[in-house]
C-alpha cells in the first residue's frame, strides 16, 4: 500500500510540559490517551504509545472492575472511577479496589472511548 506510513501504536508529539518515561498525558483537543517512552523536555518531541495496558497513578477512593471506564483527573494527575468533568483515558484491564493507589489501564483511541 502506497499511502501507509506507520502502525500508529506510536506517535511524536510535542507537549507544554516536561514528561517523564511512563507518564499518562492527553494529546491535542481530542485529549488522546496516551503514555511517554521516555523522558521528554517541555516543547520537545517525544514518542507516545497509544495502545496497550499500563500501571498509572490512581486515587485510592475508586474502584472498579474490568472493562469499567477510567478516567483521567487532569487536576490530581491521577486515574479515577469518577466521570465528571474527566476524560476518557481508558478501560480498567485489572480490577482496582478502593485503597489500591495505582490502576492497570488499557488505553483506547477516542472512537473507543465514544
């Protein structure tokens, strides 16, 4: 196929903020889940992967089971069960019970995430 350009598990990006390797960030408008590859300057490209199951910061108070929607809570920079004025990040891919302070995430594209 002429037009193929790549498998899209990977994007570059550039982000406002300095990122470390493993770190959840939300791409553009669409607030694309996504997780750093390494560690990234503020304004500088980086890679991001966009698909797979990842250990993210969560807070304690939520739970879920698998297949339930997580969240992401921009303002406390962690994974929640609470939908409000949070974004999609994904799908819990392990169950997370209240107290757990970190939550295994699968990340999926925003027409996943509809």
């Amino acid at each position: 196929m002429k037009n193929f350009i790549q498998n899209g598990k990977t994007l570059t990006a550039t982000v406002a903020a300095a990122v470390v390797s493993g770190q959840f960030v939300q791409l553009g408008n669409a607030k694309l889940p996504a997780v750093a590859t390494g560690d990234f300057a503020a304004n500088a490209p980086g890679e991001y992967r966009l698909v797979g199951v990842f250990e993210l910061p969560a807070d304690a108070p939520s739970a879920g089971v698998v297949g339930d929607f997580a969240y992401w809570d921009a303002a406390n920079g962690v994974v929640t069960s609470t939908a409000g004025a949070n974004a999609k990040a994904g799908l819990y891919a392990a169950p997370k019970a209240v107290n757990d302070v970190t939550a295994r995430v699968l990340l999926c594209s925003p027409s996943d995430l509809a």
